[in-house]
C-alpha cells in the first residue's frame, strides 16, 4: 500500500524548495537591476550638481573683478569637456550687433548631457528629454532687454573622464556688443543642438519673447520693448576653461 502522506512530504518540500529559489533567483536578478539604476541616478545627479558647481563659479568671474577661478569637481563615472560649436547672433532693430561662436561645457554619462551654454544650464538626454536646469541672467522687460552672453571656448581640446577633476576658468574679455535706449526690436538666435535649441525656444518664450524655429538646431527669438527709453545692453563675456584630471 502506498504511504500518501509521504508522497505528499515529498511534494511540499519540492514545491517549497521551489519557491524559495524562484524568490532568491527575483530577489537577485531585479535587485543588482535596482542597484544599478540608482547607482546611474546617482552619478547623473552628482554630474549635475558639479556643472551647477561649475556655472556659479563662471558667474563669480563674470561678476567680480578676478580673471582666473579655480577649483575641482567630481566627474565619476562621465566624461567632461567641450561640446559641438554653438553659434549666438543678436540684433538690435535689424542691425547685426554680436555674432560669435564658441564650444559649450558638457557632461556625459550614460545617454545624458549637461552643457554649460551661453550662461544658462541645459540637460538633454539621447532618447530626447530636454530640461532647463539653471536659467541665464537674461531679461526681457518692458523698460530694460539684458542680453549678458557667456561664451567659453577650451584652453586645450581635451576631455576628461573619471574621479576628481581640476578645473581653470580665465576671463580673456568682456566686450559690450551694444547699448541704448529705444523701443527696438532686439532679435537673440541660438544655432545649437536640435535639443538644447527646443530648450531655448520653450525658455525665451516663457521670458515674453517671440520665437520660431528656422532649423530644427536654431531657435530665433525677438523681444520689442513698450517703453520708448528702455534700456538695451548686448554683452559677450569670453572664458576659456580647462580641465585636467
């Protein structure tokens, strides 16, 4: 006669020792996927913050009345240096003012970009996100259009990936492209990269300004102030960095 209930012994054990593996084996595999995803978020944060780092201290030099900053910054696992030439033309009622071309700061890790552009911080990332991360000191007012331009151009072609890095920032001019006061049209067109120019576009156009998109990379925006003495200032500020590990 068969013994049941030893049989029965026997398919619970199996069905239990079934179940704890099914769990570790899911424990196991969709945890090191966890730990990895905030592993990435981490390092993408703290490349984020370091570029914040990075853009204040380039304000200090604009701001104050030193030429060289210095400091160090945290590139973990990303890649930091230049980025693909960025184009700035301003005019002021139709005439041509500053035209001038440099290459943006940028880190990357893993898919995502922040770039360091014309005094503002944009994050984009390869499966098209584009995100304002910290705006630039421009202003679009009834009595007042302020378009200082930061514009960074790199000391030596080199990128850095990985751990610590040291930073150098040097002022090589501060030129005043334009000022006045009247009530004319001041047009700011931005070639850039197709995402960063979405950026600018939703940017400028939450400032008050009018903007278009001539190409997918280039967002051209025009501002008209009321006040018939508003004050108009076009300034290129020009830093060179450099960055060594």
């Amino acid at each position: 006669m068969t013994d049941t209930r030893a049989v029965s012994n026997v398919l619970g054990y199996v069905l239990l020792f079934s179940v704890v593996l099914l769990s570790i084996t899911a424990t196991f595999t969709f945890g090191i996927d966890a730990i990895g995803d905030a592993s990435d978020r981490t390092v993408q944060q703290s490349g984020q913050h370091s570029m914040q780092t990075l853009g204040d201290r380039i304000e200090t030099l604009r701001e104050s009345n030193t030429t060289v900053q210095q400091g160090q910054l945290r590139a973990g696992r990303g890649t930091i240096g230049y980025g693909e030439q960025t184009r700035v033309t301003v005019s002021v009622a139709g005439s041509p003012e500053l035209q001038t071309d440099f290459r943006p700061i940028q880190y990357r890790f893993d898919g995502t970009t922040v770039a360091y552009e014309a005094g503002g911080l944009v994050r984009t990332s390869d499966d098209g996100g584009a995100v304002l991360v910290d705006e630039p000191t421009f202003v679009f007012d009834d009595d007042a259009v302020i378009l200082p331009i930061v514009t960074t151009e790199p000391a030596a072609q080199r990128q850095v990936s990985g751990g610590t890095v040291t930073t150098t920032f040097e002022r090589i001019a501060s030129e005043q492209a334009y000022f006045g006061t009247s009530a004319a049209p001041v047009t700011l067109s931005i070639e850039t990269t197709e995402g960063r120019a979405t950026v600018w576009e939703r940017t400028l156009s939450e400032a008050g300004a009018t903007c278009s998109r001539p190409t997918p990379d280039t967002t051209t925006c025009t501002y008209t102030p009321s006040n018939a003495d508003a004050t108009i200032v076009v300034r290129e500020f020009r830093v060179n960095y450099e960055f060594e590990a």
